[in-house]
C-alpha cells in the first residue's frame, strides 16, 4: 500500500498585513513549484463556522497533515479537535526563539490533569505557528524535515501546468489579495477532488468574518466546570456524559477573556487575545495555587473577570452581579495539591502582617 500523502495547509491571517500576506503566498508558491506536498490554504481557522466548505475539505483529508497559522500550537490544535480534525500531536522543532524555556518535554502532554480526547486516529497533526520566524525557508526546512521522518509519499509536480511552472506562472495564480478558493480551500497541488483547479475568475470565495469564542484545552481541563458557573451568557453546555463543551460559541462577548482567568488549569484559550497565557502559549503555568499579585495588593484575575464580566452584563442591559455569582464552586473546592514551600512562604508572610 502507498504511503499517505502529505498535506500542508496554509490558515490565512484576519489582518491585511502585507508582509503577512507575502509570507503566506511565497510559502505556497515555493511549496508548489517543489511538488512535494500538496497544498492547500484556507481562511483563518478560528473564523471558520462548522459547515464552511474549508473545514468540510479539512476533515476529508486522511493522513498526515501540516497547518501553519497565525497563532499559538495549542489553539491550532484544539481548533481542529472541536471540527472533528483529529490526530495524533506531532512534534515541530519550528518554535519561538525568544519564548521561555519550559520545563515539560515539548509537545508533551499533562498525564493525569486532564480528562483527556480518548482514541485518536493513527495519523499525525503538525501545528506551527507562522509568527516565529520571518523567513520562508525555515518553515520549507521544517516541512521537509516532517515529510522525511515520515516517510510519507510524495507528490509529482503539477499537472496542470505544463513543464516547470515559472515564477511569472505561479504569481499569476497566487494574484493578491487572497489565493483562490477551491470548495473554501486552495488546492495548489493540481487537484482538487480529481478535477484542475478551476480558472481564478470562476471561483467566488466563502464569507468569513472575525469571531471571538473560547477554546477547550481538553489536555489541561478538568471537567470541574467552574467556567460554565461563572459565564452567563450561554456560551457553555455540556454533553451526554456531563463533559465541559463551547456549546453556542457566538454568544460569547467579544474581546472577554473572563472565563479563562477563572479557569484553574488554564484550559481556556483566546487566540486573539494580546497575552500569551489567555492566547494558548505552550509552558504557561497552569493550577499554580499562589497568585503572588496578591502581595503586592494588585487586581488578581479573579477580579479582572467579574470586572470583564460585569461590563459585558452591563452592555446588555442587565444588572452587575459582582463576585456574588459563578465563585461558589471555586471557594468551596478545598485543594487537591500537596503543601509545598510556596505554602509555607504564605503562611510566612501571613505571620509578618505585610
């Protein structure tokens, strides 16, 4: 049996930054004129609604598959969990140079934090994130190193073009400002469904507009449902077997993060969010009990979310409601984690009457 193709697929950015949208069609074009891989490129993920023809293309590719987005690794990949775009996480050596060193294994998960995805199928989801390098080249190097250790086929130059396509040719069918759409994807390989890809003039792009929801890390999560008791405004639900889901996703406030500060494990993401933490940074801290802004009496996220959360109800004609509701479940849970010396140097400072 053939070895399964590789797919990269290109998540375009929310913004018209040009050197952005550069980025994204050389990245494409040099893909292309390899023939390597096959390529396909898609509005923002994030943006997607369920039944966008991207993500019906995304979720008919069966084996290994490369995306490069405008965001953290981990929203890209639970991004795709919640379309039923499943895999097994594949490990990128493309990270950013300037984050911190953590001291988990990349790419690892949590054992025993979260309540985990179950089974998933013996295919591979590499997820990079376009804002960690510059350089075109390095993001080629990266996929040609996956393609190698995975032993994965490769693909013929494109037929649709004939001979070696010039670079005059490729810029013709990457023409700013946006690739064309094949079924809400570019299919920049030569097929698309065992048809050409259609002339450029006769392919009318599926609408997208910018969303703003919240994004299950179900790695991290622990199903203890304090997000669903401090969020009223529907955006929560859970399944048949009582599992934290983003059951109705716009009626989330845009720009509030509200819920992910309240979240004890750090689970929730908002990719657009301006910190690291919020936006689904790898490394960041997560269930660390001791909130040191409190020594220093500065707001702690507990009080940035009803802040957030009490406009919001505001905006929508409704009354503030403070610290008094959706904190029940979060002040009664006693500790599940062992003391330790940051323990000890609270009750320190405690005793000192700072």
């Amino acid at each position: 049996m053939a070895a399964s193709k590789l797919t990269v697929v290109i998540s375009q950015s929310q913004s018209r930054n040009p050197q952005q949208k550069q980025l994204e069609e050389e990245l494409a074009a040099r893909l292309m004129m390899e023939g390597r891989v096959e390529v396909a490129v898609v509005p923002h993920l994030y943006d997607l609604h369920a039944d966008h023809s991207g993500l019906l293309f995304l979720r008919g590719i069966p084996g290994d598959l490369v995306v490069l987005a405008w965001m953290y690794p981990r929203p890209i990949r639970w991004i795709l969990h919640r379309q039923g775009i499943l895999g097994k996480e594949g490990l990128t050596q493309l990270v950013d140079e300037q984050a911190d060193d953590s001291d988990d294994e990349e790419g690892e998960p949590h054992p025993g934090r979260g309540v985990g995805i179950g089974e998933l199928p013996k295919r591979s989801l590499y997820c990079i994130d376009l804002r960690v390098r510059a350089n075109v080249q390095d993001y080629l190097d990266e996929i040609h190193r996956i393609a190698s250790e995975r032993n994965i086929q490769t693909v013929d130059l494109m037929d649709w073009i004939q001979g070696t396509p010039q670079p005059a040719q490729l810029q013709r069918y990457l023409r700013s400002p946006e690739l064309p759409i094949v079924n809400g994807a570019s299919h920049a390989n030569g097929h698309t469904n065992g048809h050409a890809p259609a002339p450029q003039d006769s392919i009318a792009e599926e609408p997208v507009k910018r969303r703003w929801y919240p994004v299950i890390d179900y790695e991290r999560c622990t199903n203890c449902l304090e997000c669903i008791d401090f969020c009223l405004f529907g955006v929560y639900g859970v399944t048949e077997n009582d599992l934290i889901l983003v059951e109705t996703q716009d009626n989330c406030k845009k720009g509030c993060p509200a819920c992910s500060r309240v979240c004890p494990e750090n689970a929730i993401m908002f990719p657009g969010h301006k910190s690291s933490a919020i936006a689904g940074a790898d490394g960041e801290i997560a269930g660390f009990k001791v909130d040191l802004s409190k020594l220093f009496g500065a707001e702690t996220s507990i009080d940035l979310a009803v802040k957030e959360r009490d406009r919001e109800l505001v905006a929508d004609g409704r009354e503030a409601v403070g610290e008094e509701v959706g904190l029940n479940r979060r002040r009664s849970r006693p500790s599940s984690t062992p003391r330790n010396h940051l323990d000890d140097l609270m009750d320190s400072l405690d005793e000192l009457n700072l």
